[in-house]
C-alpha cells in the first residue's frame, strides 16, 4: 500500500476500453491511497470531467473517441495551466511521446506497466513531478538527440516560413525538387511534427526560426 498523509489523491481514469479501465480502478483503489472521482471512455467526457472536478491527476489514454488524448491534454493546460496529467497508453511512437510531452504532460508510461510503477507515477505527478517509464525516457531522449537539423535542413525550414512551396524552395537553395522533398521530411521527423504548420511552430518554439524569416 502506497500511502500518504493528507487524504487520498483523486483521480479522474480516461479510456475507452471498459474492461482496462475497470480493472485499472481496482488496481488503483488496492495498491494505492487513491479515490477514483470518475471514470471516462471518451475524450470530451474526459476533459468536462476534468474542467468539473479538477483532480489531483488524470489518467489519460492517447487513442481516445471524439477527442484524442493529446488535444485533452492541450484543451485541459489551456483551461488550467496547474493541471497535472499522466499518460498511460499501449502506443509509444517518437511523435505520441514528444507530442504529449512538448503540449504539457507530466508523464508517460505503458500499459503493462506493473501496479507499484503506476502507484509510484501518479504519488510523483500528483507532487508536482515528472514521471516516465525507462524505456519511454531512453526513446525520449534518443529522439530529442536526433532532433538537432543539418545547416542545409535549417535553410530549407527558415524557407518554408516564407510561404514558399518545393519548387521555389529547390530554386532559391539551386537544389532538385525531389531533394527539398527529403529535406522537408527529415526535417518533420527531427521535430516530431506532421505538417509544415507544426513545424515552424515547434521550431519558433525551439528559438530554431524568429518570427518565421530566414
């Protein structure tokens, strides 16, 4: 039993799986000092439960109906900056992990995770602190190692902030359309974006671009 002094956390647990997340209560109520105040299988109930009940933490799975986990977790910091959110889910792609972290979550972790490890996330989260699974942190870093862009990979994002399609791209930097193409990719998988949008709004993020000119 994992315990501590002033009551019991509470805990909104989000995910469309109801035999999970039934089982996940149980778990919760046996290994841990914790009151689980709803239950949600969806992500707009998730986040009006959230906004209602303001919990110690919410449990969040990423691949939700009607609003995905990531967006909750945008809509749910934009509402209230202090919210403290742990991602539990089967998927750890590069993108799911620097999204979710880059947006505000506070933790990410498996689901196969044991009971202990899921105990000990949210007592870490709800305390103000990060908490991720080895391996996700081991992924997380490799990928923000992979994250630096090549001069020539910076040219062409610093271009793309002018508005500017392939074609003018490869004629400004003399190169072949088909190379700017590879450049743009490499430079969406470094960032961990999908779009062009994103992109030159994680790298104004980064300080990588100001302003969006070259």
């Amino acid at each position: 039993m994992t315990e501590r002094t002033n009551g019991p956390l509470r805990v909104i647990l989000a995910d469309d799986h109801t035999i999970f997340r039934r089982g996940m209560r149980a778990v919760l109520e046996l290994a841990c000092f914790v009151d689980v105040v709803a239950e949600c299988g969806d992500g707009e109930d998730a986040l009006a439960a959230y906004l209602a009940l303001r919990p110690d933490v919410l449990l969040l799975d990423l691949q939700m109906p009607r609003l995905d986990g990531l967006e909750v977790v945008r809509r749910a910091l934009g509402a209230d900056p202090a919210a403290r959110i742990l991602i539990m889910t089967a998927y750890a792609t590069d993108q799911d992990i620097g999204h979710v972290l880059r947006a505000g979550a506070k933790g990410y972790l498996r689901k196969d995770a044991t009971p202990e490890d899921v105990c000990r996330a949210i007592l870490h989260v709800a305390g103000g602190g990060m908490c991720l699974a080895p391996d996700i942190a081991a992924q997380y870093v490799r990928t923000m190692a992979r994250a630096e862009l090549s001069p020539r990979e910076l040219q062409v994002l610093r271009i793309l902030g002018t508005g500017k399609a392939n074609k003018e791209i490869a004629r400004a930097l003399s190169l072949e359309v088909t190379t700017v193409k590879g450049h743009v990719q490499s430079v969406l998988a470094k960032l961990g974006v999908h779009n062009r949008t994103e992109a030159l709004a994680e790298a104004t993020r980064r300080g990588m671009v100001t302003g969006n000119r070259i």
